[in-house]
C-alpha cells in the first residue's frame, strides 16, 4: 500500500496525494466529501480530480447534481 509521502514524491504534492489515499481506501469519491475528509478547500480537490481524469488515471459519472469520480 502506499504511504502519503511516497505519492506526494510521485504526483508533486499534498492533495494529489490526498486524493489518491481517498481513492485507495474507498473507491469512489465526489470532490466535497474528499474535501471534507481532510479539511481541505473543495476547490483545490476538483482541481486534482480534474488533473487525475484527464491524465486518465480517475473517471467519472453524474450522479444527481454531483460527479463521482473512480
């Protein structure tokens, strides 16, 4: 499993990291609930999924008014 410090060395920083830690441990996620996880500004969490999705390493899917993101 990877720790927080070996995925910030590969993915440049705390909230990529983050997110990936989140991913790992649940699957599937939407930006305000990773956000809320880590107590973090919502905006730089969909910044990140942003990044992720079009390196195509996350994707995701509407669900009501929300993106999840697996």
């Amino acid at each position: 499993m990877a720790t927080q410090t070996t995925l910030e060395a590969l993915f440049g920083g705390q909230a990529a990291a983050k997110v990936l830690l989140f991913m790992e441990n649940y699957g599937e996620g939407y930006a305000s609930w990773i956000a809320r996880t880590f107590e973090m500004p919502v905006s730089e969490v969909q910044k990140q999924l942003k990044k992720f999705e079009e390196a195509g390493i996350l994707v995701s899917r509407p669900v009501g008014t929300s993106r999840v993101f697996t």
